[in-house]
C-alpha cells in the first residue's frame, strides 16, 4: 500500500507545433500525475485512463520541456488480491510499468471511431425488426468506402455521413435518460482507508479536467470525505486536508452547479446495522459539513451499494430535510426481482420519500448504446413515468467519467430510434419525476437485499465495537448534559464528541461495518473502537465527577456506599457487582431512577431470592419468584416458566440454549454470503467439555458454568445467570473461534404459535412472517435485528436480547441468533 514517485522530463519536438500532445502511461499500478506541485490527472488502466493531455494544439508560447512527476501505487483499481479480486492482498506483489511515452494524439481517428462505434452499436441492437437499425448499418458501411485511412482529408466526409443520422430527432414521446457522472469510491474495501484519500483524489482531480473542457458535464458525489460511490462528507474532509489546491477547485465547480455534493450523510454507511442515533447522527455530520462547505444541504439520500435498507429510514431522510432517495442495489436480488424502479417509499411511522432506482441496474455505466436500450427496456414503471438516472463512470475502486463516454453520449443526445440522452443532475431528475408521480406506486416497509446476508455476522469483533460503542457516546452525551445542567462551570465536550463521533460513522460504512473488508480495514477500525473505547471512558468519568461531585468527597467515618447511575429512561432494579471493603467483589440489589444516580448504602433485599438446586441426573434448577429454569448437563435449557403464568416456554422433548454448526460455503461472496443451502447441513454441537456445574448457590444471583468443542478446534464457555427480581435469563458466551467456512448459531424453541415475528430495528419494530409461504418469505431465512427479537401470541410471548450481535431468523417456532 505504499507509492513510488517517478520524476519525468520531457522534451516536445518543435516539428509537433500545433499537434495535440499527450504524455502516455500504462501500468498495472494506480497512478497520479504531479505538474507545478498540484495533481493534475488520475492514472488508472482499469479506468481507462492513461494518457495526460499536455496540449490540445502545441504554441509556440508553451513550454516544450517540462517536468512532471508520477505517483505510482502497488495496487490497482481493485485493491491487490492475490488470484482473485476478493482474494487477501498479496503482500509480495510487484508492480509493472509497461510504457511512458511521448505521443502525438489525433483527434479526428478518435472521432472517427467514436462515430463508428455507436452506429455498429445501433445496427447490432436495435433489431432486425427494425429499419433504424438498417439505417445505422448503411450508413457504417458508406462511412467505411469514403474513408481511406491513408489520405486524413477523406475523414470530414465519412464524419458528415455520420453526423446526418445522429441529428435526426426523436419524437416528443421518447423515453429521457438523466446522465450523470457518478463515481464509487468504497472508504475502504479491499484496500486501507488510507489508499482511498489518494483513490479520492485521482477520480476527482480527473473529474474536474473534465469539467473545464466540458461545461455541460455534471458529477454526482456523495461521501463528505473519501467514501466509495458518490462522495459523502468524510470523503471531501479527507481532500480538503490532503489536496487542498483540489478541493479549491472543487468548490469552485460547486458554485458553477456542476460538482454536485449529495448523499447527505457523513459516509455512504451500512442501511441495517448503525442504530437509529448513529443514523440521525450520519446526517447530521454529513448535512452540517455540506452546509459549512457548500452553502447547501442534500435534498437526496444516495446510497447506491450497501446491502438493504431499513424501513425507518424514509422517517429519519424526512426528518433531515430529505425527500427523495436513490439506490440500485436491490437489483442485486439472488430470488424476487424488485417490481418497481420509481416509486414512493414508505416507513414505520407512514413518511413517504420517492425513491428511484436506475433502470439500468447500475451506477457505473459507460455510456454505451446497449446500456441505454436496457435503461428503456428495463424500466419497470412504463407508462407512468418516462425519465429515469444513468449513473455513468468507473467505480467501486474510483475512476469515475471519461472522455470518451461523454462523447459517446453526446452523439446520442437526440437520436432517432434511441432514447434521448441529457446530461442533467440529481434536482433535475427528481424535479421530473415529481411532476410525472400521480400513477407511482408504493412500496410499505424495508427494502430486503435478498443477498449478502452473512454481513450481519461476518467479523464479530467489528459487531461488538460499534454496539459497545454506540452505548458509551449515548452514556457520555447523557452524563455530560446533566452535568451541564447542573455544574455552571462544566464545559460540555462537544468537540471531542464530535471527533469521535465521526470516527464510530467512519467504521459504519458498507464494507467495514459489514466486515466485507480486508484484514487491514479490520485492524483500523478496531483500533478505532480503542480510541472511542478510552476517550469515551474519560469523558464520562469528567462527568460523573462534575454530576456526583459533593457524593464523590469521601466523608469521615462514612460506611461503605457506592454511587450507581442509570442512563436510560427508566427506573431499573437489578443486581450490581460492586467492591467490597476487602477488594473482593460482592453483590447488591440496588434501584436507580430514571436517567438518575443514587448512593447506596445499604443494599436491598430481595423479596424471594434465588434458590439453585443440582438434581440426580446433573441438571440444575433455578428459581427467582419470577421465573423458574432447569438446564441440563450439556447446558441445553430444558424448562423455561413464568411463574405467574404457570406456562412452560419450552416445548416438550426441545432444547433451548441449542448451539448449532452449520457449512458456510457461498457461490462467491466469502465475507458477504450465507446461501439458504447451509440450513441442509445443521449439527448440533453435543462435545461436552467441562459438564454443567454451579458457579454461584443463589441469594442475589444464581449462576451455572459448562464448557463444549465447536467443530475441530473451536471451544465454547458459557456462564448462565439468574438475578434476583429478574424476568430474565442471561447468557454470557464466551467463544474461541478457530474454524473456516462454518457458521455458529444458537436457537431457542419457544412454546409460542405465531405467523410473524417481531426484531428491533432504529427507533421501532418490524414484523416478519415465521413462514415460507413465498419465495418473498423464504428469501429472508436469515435476517438482521438490533437488540432484540420476539415470538409472542395473545397474552404471552417470549424475546431474544443480546448486546453485540444483529443476525437473527424466527422459523416457525424458533428464535436463532447468529454467532
């Protein structure tokens, strides 16, 4: 991931005087090119990009030597796998520099072929059936009989055969194609966050060259900082600081309206996983960094590549001032094809964004005649609207527009028996299709990638960061405004949240938080969760000690007390672990208020405390007044019951607690899939290691411990733990993972009949049905959820928390959580 500069001196002949003049360069490797201390152009062979054009007509007024220097990356476009684009980077590969030279361009062969090009294209695809296409083919032929390759004055010529079938005009009913240049810049993928400050910088340096020879051009950017797709906040941050004579052009293109910033949210993060505050949270950095920029905030929510999206968004988009989203990603689907590209988009609460997917099912598109045939044909919503996106450049790994797909494009701007083809923006597209809405259908509810549904687990230690994380911002913001609130003196530490606040959004993007990522990304973004992990610490304990300051002085001859505090909103009585006068840790039954702190001194007592009693056969029973658990020796939970209820939640003759091992072996996707085939080859884990034995006899809390072998060298403890007053059984795993290609779940059999289920999800809750009725129903046989899932029926019902896992499945009647 390191560069290599090359300096190179050239020297143009004066017998090129009035030639146009490029400097060629191919390499396997991504490379910048430097002139007068500022990037001037991105080099990239995959994208397509390997010339730098030094003069379009060389005058005698410029410099014919000149030094330029190249920067040259051991990566390509799509990082540096070893065999396969997925493939771990190649920590030996070397990269290959196959030519730098000094050329003469010629502009009217160039041209020539570009005319060529779309007509073969025409007489190829738009049909026997069809005389345009006829046309097309005549007019290449005749082209090719006027043309002598050998003598440049036939050219003009053949181009005025051409240039005649490209100005007949389509007729006012033809379909409109909205083109802007799009590139797709993951933050981090399979290459470091930092490689995507330099991806960012040559994708964007081309795209304003582009822009200053061709005015009618418009790009689409969306992630702030250096993100993949459009560019989001983070991604202009990271430009603005690295290339600051670029970002200065930047802006300048901004205010002109062609460099459009969208997408409104700091990076283009995972749609399911991020909490509902983490998700306010994204578009607050990324609308307040626009606005401080820009002038301006998003009015589209653009996230074309992440893997599903949850059905509160369209609440929190109308919340932030957004009423219009695009995303393609749902053409990805492996089962049901989506039934609508422009419609309205409703959420939870009833708020509706109209939402448009590029018919053409891609945001990298190059320009072509056949994909502007498949944007028309493909359109799901004829009829009812007749203007739709085509997101056009190289992406993923950047690149973004070229020269030569714009020139494509402006042949076909209005060509009989093509659509027509306008470059226009993200406003004057949505403008559009608001006027042209009143047919649009709507879609209720989340938009289910049925794909990439190993994302929910895929790297756990990712998963546990950004949840454990989540928590300690939250505590940290409530902390610091009660103190606020009640020490003058305090200083809110807004900027420091802030900074760490955007660094837990930066880990959400679509391939970090997913785990989708290579070991490098993994290693920055846990040492990420470090950072929040320590810094959050210390915030929180300056603002416990300026709340509880007066409670924190130690007093003479005080008895031991210990202060608790409780930061959700409401009150909580639980048993807590505290120091005693010996150091050991002791036990208490404490209640806190809402949002509050109290002192105790004197803990509870617990009406009925918990009792634990080991039977004949091994299996432990254990009791609280609440609820009443017999675990069997293996730690498979036999019985479940809520006393008042006196209903067992356990079928007969089932295991609750049930760890399974199931083969994880995709079609392709490693890190993102699970396949429905997997369910075939479920084994119960059954090795029993250390047998159930009790860890702590009851009062406060009752506790079991057992160990098992999962798979050939994995090793799994478990602690299960009863509180006093508690309505719950808690679950504290412990794993030591050391398998390839399988997948751990958990499953927990309940004694409830419904047809859906119930899982969290930001700010809500969403049903999903326990059947597989549809192919709809059966592709969601691995879902995601926030901290909880439920089965319940009239009167009764039992839920599934956890603090740092999110793929989950409710079939039939049992709840299975991913590990």
């Amino acid at each position: 991931w390191e560069t290599c500069w090359f300096k190179v001196e050239l020297s143009i002949p004066s017998a090129w005087k009035g030639k146009e003049v490029h400097f060629v360069w191919e390499s396997d490797g991504e490379g910048m090119v430097w002139r007068d201390a500022q990037p001037v152009q991105g080099l990239t062979k995959e994208g397509e990009k390997t010339s730098y054009i030094l003069t379009r007509s060389l005058k005698e007024s410029e410099p014919y030597s000149l030094t330029l220097y190249v920067e040259l990356a051991c990566n390509g476009l799509f990082g540096a796998g070893k065999g396969s684009m997925i493939a771990p980077p190649d920590p030996d590969r070397k990269v290959t520099l196959s030519k730098a030279e000094l050329v003469i361009f010629n502009r009217d062969v160039y041209e020539l072929l570009v005319d060529l090009e779309i007509l073969l294209d025409m007489a190829k695809l738009l049909g026997e059936e069809n005389q345009r296409s006829f046309q097309a083919l005549y007019t290449a032929n005749q082209m090719v009989n006027v043309c002598d390759v050998t003598d440049p004055s036939t050219f003009p010529a053949a181009r005025d055969l051409a240039a005649a079938i490209f100005s007949q005009r389509n007729g006012e009913s033809q379909h409109t194609i909205h083109a802007v240049g799009h590139c797709h810049i993951d933050s981090a993928w399979l290459w470091p966050y930092e490689e995507t400050i330099r991806k960012c910088a040559r994708s964007w340096v081309t795209v304003v060259h582009l822009m200053e020879h061709n005015p009618e051009l418009t790009f689409a950017c969306s992630q702030l900082g250096l993100i993949p797709m459009l560019w989001q906040a983070q991604q202009f941050e990271w430009v603005r600081s690295w290339y600051p004579g670029l970002y200065s052009r930047i802006q300048d293109f901004v205010a002109k309206g062609q460099f459009i910033p969208v997408g409104g949210t700091w990076v283009e993060m995972d749609g399911n996983l991020p909490s509902g505050e983490s998700m306010v949270r994204q578009f607050l950095q990324g609308q307040r960094f626009f606005q401080e920029q820009f002038g301006r905030i998003c009015s589209e929510f653009w996230l074309p590549d992440t893997f599903g999206y949850s059905a509160q968004l369209p609440q929190l988009m109308r919340g932030c001032g957004i009423r219009r989203f695009l995303t393609q990603k749902l053409s990805w689907n492996l089962v049901n094809s989506f039934p609508h590209h422009t419609f309205f988009w409703e959420g939870i609460d009833g708020s509706q964004v109209l939402t448009h997917f590029p018919p053409g099912d891609s945001y990298g598109m190059h320009g072509r005649v056949e994909e502007m045939l498949k944007t028309v044909k493909n359109n799901k919503d004829k009829g009812r609207v007749n203007h739709s996106a085509f997101l056009f450049g190289f992406g993923d790994g950047g690149g973004g527009p070229t020269q030569n797909m714009l020139d494509r494009m402006k042949r076909m701007s209005d060509t009989d028996g093509l659509p027509r083809v306008q470059t226009s923006t993200p406003d004057q597209l949505f403008s559009v299709l608001e006027k042209e809405s009143s047919q649009l259908c709507t879609w209720v509810g989340e938009l289910f990638l049925e794909l990439h549904n190993g994302t929910y687990t895929t790297q756990a230690q990712i998963k546990k960061g950004n949840r454990e994380c989540e928590r300690i911002l939250h505590d940290v913001e409530v902390l610091s405004t009660l103190a606020v609130a009640q020490d003058p003196v305090f200083q809110y530490p807004a900027s420091q949240l802030q900074r760490l606040w955007r660094l837990l959004l930066l880990n959400q993007f679509h391939d970090v938080l997913p785990g989708s990522c290579i070991q490098l990304v993994v290693e920055d973004a846990l040492r990420y969760y470090t950072e929040i992990h320590r810094d959050g610490a210390q915030l929180q304990e300056e603002a416990v000690q300026s709340l509880c300051r007066d409670l924190l002085q130690p007093k003479a001859q005080n008895t031991q007390s210990t202060l608790v505090l409780n930061t959700l909103p409401w009150e909580r009585t639980e048993v807590i672990s505290r120091p005693g006068p010996d150091g050991a840790e002791t036990l208490a039954l404490v209640t806190v208020p809402s949002m509050g702190y109290a002192l105790v001194q004197e803990p509870l007592v617990p009406p009925h405390p918990v009792t634990v009693k080991k039977q004949e056969d091994g299996s432990v029973t254990m009791e609280n007044g609440v609820i009443a658990v017999c675990l069997d020796t293996i730690g498979h939970l036999t019985s479940l019951q809520l006393l008042d209820s006196r209903r067992s939640s356990v079928p007969d003759g089932c295991y609750a607690n049930q760890f399974a091992l199931f083969d994880d072996v995709p079609l392709y996707w490693d890190a993102w899939d699970v396949m429905d085939y997997h369910l075939q080859t479920r084994k119960p884990v059954t090795t029993l290691l250390k047998p159930l034995e009790i860890t702590q006899a009851g009062g406060l809390r009752g506790s079991v411990r057992f160990s098992l072998q999962v798979g050939k060298s994995s090793t799994l403890t478990q602690e299960i733990i009863l509180d006093a007053m508690c309505p719950y059984l808690r679950f504290q795993t412990q794993v030591e993972w050391k398998e390839a290609h399988k997948f751990l779940k958990v499953e927990f059999p309940v004694q409830v009949r419904s047809t859906n289920a119930t899982y969290e999800i930001q700010f809500g809750h969403l049903q999903r049905p326990t059947h597989w009725n549809t192919s709809w129903d059966w592709a969601r046989f691995e879902v995601w959820a926030h901290k909880w899932l439920d089965l319940s029926e009239h009167g009764f019902g039992v839920a599934l928390l956890n603090d740092c896992k999110y793929g989950a499945s409710a079939h039939r009647n049992i709840l299975s959580l991913s590990l």
